[in-house]
C-alpha cells in the first residue's frame, strides 16, 4: 500500500476488465484532459497519475496499460491474479494511489473524461466529495430499468444515502479515501462505504455516452447479485424482513386453523381436501428455506471475514 505523495495533485483511478478496445482512447482524451487542466492551474503536467487497475483481464488490456506506461511515466497499472471483481479493483487503486485529489471512473468511455474540470471546480467549494450525476442515461431501455431498480432497492434497504443517477465518474479528498482504506471487510460495495463516511458531499450534472466499442459487464442478473450483495453488506434489514415473513406465516397459520376447528365442533364441517395441506406445506417449507438462505448469506459473511484472506493479490505492477 502506498502512501500520498505530495508531488502529485490528481490521482485518476481507472478498473478495468478486458476493455483493450478502449484504452487507447481512454488514455488519448484523459491525458489531454489532465494536462490542460494543469496548465489552467499554473502546476507542473507530470503532477497527476493515471492509475489502472486490470481487473484479470483475458484480452491485451494489460500488454496495452505495460505500453502506455513505458511511453508516459504517469501512467501506472496494477494486474491482479484473477479477477476478484470491480468493487476489489477500486479497492487496489484506492490503496496505492498518490495524489492529493482522487478522481474514480470507469475505462468504458460513457462517463466522458471532458467532464472532469467541471468537477474538480465543483470540488474547490470545499466538498470531500463531489458525485456525477447523468443527465441523461444513455442506455438501451432494459438496462436503465435495472439500473434504477438497483438504486431504488439499494436506497430503500441499504442503510446509507446514495444518490440517485450517479456514475462511477467521481471526485474525492485524500483524507476521504483513506477513511474507505480503513474499511478492510470482504463483502465491498464501494459506493456504500465512500456514502457511510459522512463527509461533506454533493452532486453535479455531467454528460453520459453511450459505449461504443465492447461489452457491458453487468448483466441483469449481475445487477441483481450486486444489490443484494451491497444490502446484505450494509444493512440487517433483510433479516428482520425474514422475522417478520415468519411471524406472519405464523398467525396467519394459527388463525386458519382456529377457524377449522370451529366450523368442525360447532357446525360439524369436515375438514377435507388434502390439496390445500400440500400447499400450505410448500407454502410454509418455501418461507423457511428463504429464511435459512438469508442466515447462511450472512454466515457466509462471517465465514470469509474469519479467513482473513487477502482483498486481492497483486501478479504484477508499474507503479
């Protein structure tokens, strides 16, 4: 883990996941972004690092980041292992990246590097945090739908305010990001911890593109793993969600056969039917499997935690 470096003003953190496609472009428009806006700021242009993180890629997305980085000194890249997942790779850059001023954005070019300057403006007002917030989500239908699912379940059950439409595209403090670095848990959901901190926030507007060039990698299914992923990690309410589907299931059983009981001593009503005891049987058993599955998530939580394995492992760098 590195430590901050006063020689340098702008830390851009960048995961990345077989995104060869775009890395070219990626660091041609982030580099003539970052200099122009050191030279408005009457500072060195060596004084910021672009820091990638591959996330195990299986394309040439780290042989691209090696090139760069022998071409421009302040590009610098960490290649992990394997892949261990998004929220992990910003979780490396966060831990060695240098700079006073940390910039997170994703390398698939739909939150434009152009809107940088306008956040590091918003950023001077004194905020430790400044979100981008699209405009207008340039998606196809399917997945602004899940996306906006995502958040609605995320700010109903996570415990914490995240706001609504933001991108990765963001600008934090040094002092915030080495808050988060404190945080070490294996179930991460970096958008959670950077809101759990507290700190000074606030929100901007900023233009999203649509991809051109590669794949999602965030399917429907994938963003339905992450929000429960991200609401089991920051919050106990699926629990006390499960307490209360028990309780319910409960009373709702003891009032259904208080009433055959009667109608059977004193109207004589037989009770008859074995299909509605089968299915209230499923009905019952189905309830208690997706309670004991909501106690074995958060087991399993306890069970990596106790391991202490390492966030991710580090196969190579040019830092």
């Amino acid at each position: 883990m590195t430590t901050h470096n006063s020689d340098i003003d702008f830390s851009i953190i960048i995961p990345v996941f077989n995104e060869e496609e775009n890395i070219q472009d990626l660091y041609d428009r982030l580099s003539s972004v970052m200099e122009d806006l050191c030279i408005s700021l009457n500072i060195q242009k060596d004084r910021y690092e672009i820091l990638i993180i591959d996330d195990g890629s299986t394309d040439r997305s780290w042989q691209m980041i090696s090139k760069f980085h022998v071409k421009d000194v302040r590009v610098r890249g960490i290649s992990f292992s394997r892949n261990f997942g998004h929220h992990i790779a910003i979780t490396a850059g966060l831990d060695y990246c240098k700079g006073k001023t940390i910039i997170l954005m994703d390398g698939d070019l739909q939150d434009p590097p152009e809107e940088i300057p306008n956040l590091y403006r918003k950023f001077q007002e004194g905020y430790d945090l400044v979100y981008g917030i699209r405009q207008q989500r340039k998606d196809s239908f399917l997945k602004k739908m899940s996306s906006s699912l995502f958040w609605w379940i995320l700010r109903k059950f996570s415990g914490v305010y995240i706001p609504p439409g933001q991108t990765m595209l963001r600008i934090m403090s040094r002092r915030l990001v080495e808050a988060v670095g404190e945080m070490r848990e294996h179930a991460r959901f970096i958008h959670g911890m950077i809101a759990w901190t507290g700190f000074r926030v606030t929100t901007l507007e900023v233009q999203h593109a649509q991809r051109v060039k590669g794949k999602t990698k965030y399917s429907l299914p994938k963003m339905f793993r992450l929000a429960f992923h991200a609401i089991t990690s920051f919050s106990t309410i699926p629990l006390r969600i499960a307490t209360y589907i028990g309780l319910i299931s409960a009373t709702t059983s003891f009032f259904i056969g208080t009433y055959f009981i009667l109608r059977k001593v004193f109207l004589g009503i037989p009770v008859i039917g074995y299909a509605s005891i089968i299915v209230s049987i499923f009905f019952v058993g189905g309830v208690q499997l997706l309670i004991f599955g909501l106690f074995g998530e958060y087991l399993g939580r306890i069970y990596q935690e106790v391991q202490q394995r390492p966030l991710y492992i580090i196969k190579d760098k040019l830092i």
